[in-house]
C-alpha cells in the first residue's frame, strides 16, 4: 500500500517539463549541424560566391554605375536562407529512413517536437549564415543606409521567412521516400527567387512570367528587405511579406504534424 501510495509522487518528479522534447532535439540538430561543418560552410559559401558572380561578372552588364551588388543583396540573404534551410529536408527525411522517427512511436511525445528541433537550429544557423552574407557584401562595396529600426525590422522578416520554408522543407523531408528525393524536391524550390524581383525588375521580364514572379512570396520579401537596406518604410510589401510567410509556416507545420501522425501509426 505503501509503495503504490508513493508511485505517482515518483512519477510526477520523473515527468518531462512542457518543452522538455524540444529542447532535446534542438541540441540534437545543432550537433549534427556541428559536426557536419561541411554542409553548413557550402551553405554560406555558395550564396557569396554567386553574389560575386552577378556583381563582379555580369553587374557591370546590368548596372554601369556599379550599384548593382546594392540592388541584389536582398535576393542573396533570401536565397542563403534557401541553401541552408533545405539542408532541413535532407536531415528530417534520413531520420525516416534510418528508423529514428519509428523509435519515437512509443514514447509521450508532440508530433511537432522533432520537427521544432531541426526549425530551431535551422534558425540559428542560418541567422550567423545571413550575418556572414551580409558582411561579404559590405566588401564588395554594399552600403546599407538601414537605421537600429530597420535593421530590427530586416531580422524580423528575415526569420519569419526562414522558419517558414525551414517548415516547408522539414514537412517535404517527412513526405519525401528518401533523403535523394528530398534533396530533389528541395532544389527545385530554390529556384523561386529567381523568377521574382530579386535580380532583375520585373518590367524587364516576359509578359507571361512577369505576373508570376509578382504573385509569389519571394517578390514582396525582396522589396521590403530591400526598402528596409535602403533606409525607407517597406509599406504594403512587408504586410504582403508577413501574410505570406505566416501562411506557409500554417500549412507546412499542419502538413508535418500530420504526416508525423500518420508515420507514428504504422
């Protein structure tokens, strides 16, 4: 009587904290992200190296007075942001096929812990990503004129959009068969930005593509990171930005939660 008295007192102490789950599996993908030093480089590298593609080769074609690396860097945060968030899908895809995912079937565990750890630390690090992006292009001659305000605003859209394809991309990680086909259905998204206004105006694109590339998430984002770098107020593009990347984190985590619930079940 005794010892069935003291049970429940043994495991409310033993009882997980409300985000106790999370934490874990956020240190978890941030020691992956660590170890696998590689992939996190390439994530930082590629985007500097295409900045000084289109600025030092093809800029002086497109913009003579040398302003064109000014016109860009908002394309190239975005598109960094891209590189590092499909990583994402690749890590939660491997997590299915090598069973972890199966070994969680039995434990008291949210159908979005896991799925918040590899948002959490694709955050983070495509936060210092951004950072480093930003520095390069200082060096080759960016000037923002972006005040402490626009620079809080800047880091705000900025994460708000990478949590939302971060989201995205862990949600296809969860769809995809493997971590090959994830990889796949990564890459394609990551030619978004470039049909949007990130590189070029729109006036100078086809007729047919223009309202494409105007109606997408990337377009908005771009002007007002781009209003925010130049000093001025983004208007209806930061609310077009917000209503966009607020809806794509909506979908995408039902989305995973739900395909989370659905290979817990088998």
């Amino acid at each position: 009587m005794t010892a069935a008295a003291t049970l429940p007192a043994r495991s409310d102490a033993h009882r997980p904290g409300p985000l106790t789950a999370e934490a874990v599996f956020i240190g978890r993908s941030l020691r992956h992200s660590l170890r696998d030093a590689e992939a996190l480089v390439m994530a930082i590298l590629l985007p500097v190296l295409l900045m000084t593609l289109f600025t030092q080769v093809f800029g002086g074609a497109i913009a003579p007075d040398g302003g064109y690396v000014d016109y860009i860097v908002p394309g190239i945060i975005l598109l960094c942001a891209g590189f590092g968030a499909s990583s994402t899908a690749v890590s939660v895809a491997r997590d299915g096929s090598t069973g972890f995912l199966d070994r969680l079937r039995t434990m008291p565990l949210r159908a979005g812990a896991v799925l918040t750890g590899h948002v959490v630390a694709s955050l983070l690090r495509n936060l210092v990503a951004t950072a480093v992006v930003i520095a390069a292009a200082v060096g080759l001659g960016f000037r923002p004129a972006a005040g402490v305000l626009e620079w809080l605003g800047i880091a705000a859209l900025v994460s708000l959009y990478i949590l939302a394809i971060t989201y995205l991309f862990a949600a296809i990680g969860l769809a995809a068969g493997s971590p090959e086909a994830a990889s796949g259905y990564g890459f394609i998204l990551l030619f978004v930005p470039y049909l949007s206004s990130a590189f070029v105006p729109l006036d100078t694109l086809p007729g047919w593509l223009e309202p494409i590339a105007r109606h997408q998430p990337v377009t908005p984002l771009t002007e007002a990171l781009r209003a925010l770098l130049d000093g001025r107020a983004p208007g209806g593009d930061a609310v077009v930005a917000l209503a966009w990347c607020v809806g794509i984190v909506t979908v995408a985590a039902v989305w995973g939660a739900a395909l989370f619930r659905r290979r817990a079940r088998r």
